[in-house]
C-alpha cells in the first residue's frame, strides 16, 4: 500500500515538473515573440522616418515632385553631356589661344599626349606609345637655354662638355671659314653627296671639297653625312662605299652619318618603303661605316625614328636627331641634336643649321 502510494506521489512530482518547464518554455518564447515585434515596429517606424526625411530632400531639390527611374537617368545624362560640352569648350579655347601664340598644330597635339610620340604624315597624324626599353636621354626640360648668339647652351648639372656645330651643303654658298672658326664653332657636319629622289644617281655635293679643306685647315673638326634615298640594301652600300672613297684623303673627326629622311614626294622612289627596309639600309651603311675604322651614326627627325624606323631596332648606333624646339620633344638618347635650322653664324651669308653635340669624338 506504502508502495503504490509512493509510486503516485513521484508521478505526480513528474508531471508537475514537467508543467513547470512547459509554463517556462512558454513563457520564454512569449518574451521572445514580444521583443522581436517590438523590434519590428521600433524598425518600421525608423524606415517610415526615413523614407518621410528622403521624400522631402527630393521635394526640396525637384519642387515638391519625386524623380522617376527614366527622369533621374535623362538628368545625369544631362549632366554628362553639359561636363562634356564644357570640357570640349575649355579644350577649343586652349587649342585657339596656344595657335594664336604661335604654337604648330602638332605641338598642341603633341601637348595632349605626353606618353607617346606623335607625328604627322600624308595627311594624318600617327602615334607611337613612349617606350621604357629604350635608352632615354635623362634630360629635363630646363637642362638647355638659348644663349644672346642664338646658340643653345647647357645649363644642366651633368658633367658633360658640349660642342658648338654646323652642318652645310651647296645650299650655303661660298663659305668664310676663317670667320666661322672665330665665331665659336667646334665643328661641321658636311654633307658629301646625295642619291636622287627620281632616277637614283648618285651625286656629289658641289662644295663638299672646299667645305671639307676649309674647315679643316681653320681647325674646325668635321664629320660628314650623305642623304640617302636607297631602297635595298644593295644601294645603301654603294652610298657607303662611296663615301668612303670621298672622305678617304681627309682626317674624319666626327662620325660618318646616314641621312634617313622623309622625301615628302609620292613621286621619291622611297615613298612606299617600308620600315623593315630603312632599317636594313641603316644598318648596312653603319656596319660599313664601322668596318672601315669611323664612327657610324643615323641622321632623322622624329618622324624618322618612330614612322620610318623603329627606334628600337637602332638604338645601338649614335643618333642625330633633328628636332627645332626647346625643350628636346624626342624622348630617346641622342649624340647630336640639330636644333634649328635658321641659325646665324658669321662667314655664313643666310641661315645655317645649328647643332650641338654631347658625346666627345
């Protein structure tokens, strides 16, 4: 009897137990179910604020209205095309004032695109990306001053020794060299002769013996060079050979020069060449130039060594570059740079090219 009686009260313990942890349980998830609608509604009414506070940001900025998805799109592409006709205003204004001062249209093109080299030719204009496998010249833009003679000096704190030249032809006339010797030249570059741009004859410059003797004898060190208009690598060496043969009796300072450059004529018998076949003859004649005991180099502008030829594949040769500017517009190393080609020098009746060399010879 004891027995069954216990057994009753521990059922009874049980179940009363076990309504407890159910009340408990119940009554947690109450709480929890309270709290997260409090939540909610806590939430929703921060999003009601919100929504209210950003109704009325736009009321203010449009005059009471809201933008739909296609008006805010016709806005910013309003705004776009106003940024762009304003840029283009501002960039029609800077070309218009740059070509009133003076400036070439290549140069305000060229301002455009520092990272690349830009020419022009036949009409249009080419540009070439600016390359870091290239030797660099290393000179900033206010390493060169032009002096009160109009000769260029170097102002910049390399240790260089630069010298003060010329280069002539026929084109110059009766030549006083005595004078030019007075007047602070170091050197000339003198042209011996020319291939023709029609039937290909090779032709000697008419004034390239006196040029040559009379330099020598006033103690002006000369170089020389020869235009070039070879259209295989077979003619480049007969422009070689030949001028081997002209400067034989003479003492050759400066290098023996190839000069590469545009005929500017769809008549010249090198107006379709193509730039593997300038380079072939480059290399040719310098190769020639080299083997013979004188210092090779390449003549040309910047069209010449980005148009007519890859700089990359001569820019193991001394390079003379043309280029009638300063600061020097040509990115890569350089021996000599012909800066003008309206210098003035006493002896000398009419312009002249004016250069200056960096290299010692």
């Amino acid at each position: 009897m004891k027995n069954n009686l216990q057994d009753t009260r521990e059922k009874r313990g049980v179940r009363n137990s076990h309504n407890i942890i159910s009340i408990i349980f119940l009554s947690l998830v109450s709480i929890m179910a309270l709290s997260f609608s409090i939540f909610l509604l806590v939430k929703n009414a921060r999003l009601q604020r919100e929504e209210a506070a950003f109704k009325k940001e736009l009321e203010a900025i449009n005059g009471g209205g809201f933008y739909t998805a296609e008006e805010a799109q016709k806005l910013a592409d309003d705004a776009a095309r106003e940024a762009r006709e304003g840029a283009e205003d501002t960039l029609r204004e800077d070309f218009r004032k740059k070509l009133e001062s003076g400036d070439t249209a290549i140069g305000v093109v060229r301002d455009l695109f520092p990272g690349e080299i830009v020419v022009n030719g036949s009409g249009r204009y080419f540009f070439f990306p600016i390359s870091d496998e290239i030797e660099h010249h290393g000179f900033a833009e206010t390493d060169f001053e032009l002096s009160d003679n109009g000769f260029i000096k170097y102002v910049g704190d390399k240790d260089l020794d630069i010298k003060n030249g010329i280069d002539v032809s026929r084109f110059q006339g009766d030549i006083d060299w005595e004078k030019v010797a007075a007047s602070g030249i170091d050197y000339a570059m003198i042209r011996a002769g020319y291939r023709g741009t029609g039937e290909g004859k090779l032709v000697e410059d008419d004034k390239f013996v006196d040029n040559i003797e009379g330099a020598i004898e006033n103690g002006i060190d000369v170089g020389v060079y020869f235009y070039s208009q070879a259209v295989n690598k077979k003619e480049a060496l007969e422009e070689a050979q030949k001028l081997l043969d002209m400067i034989e009796p003479y003492n050759i300072e400066y290098p023996v020069v190839i000069d590469i450059e545009s005929a500017e004529s769809d008549e010249a018998r090198t107006a379709t060449l193509s730039s593997d076949v300038y380079e072939e003859n480059a290399k040719a004649f310098c190769d020639t130039i080299s083997a013979a005991g004188y210092k090779p180099m390449i003549y040309g502008n910047v069209k010449s060594f980005s148009l007519l030829m890859d700089a990359a594949d001569v820019d193991d040769y001394d390079i003379w570059i043309a280029y009638y500017g300063n600061p020097q517009y040509y990115p890569y190393h350089f021996n000599m740079w012909q800066y003008t080609s309206a210098g003035k020098v006493k002896g000398i009746e009419g312009d002249v090219d004016l250069n200056i060399c960096i290299t010692e010879y």
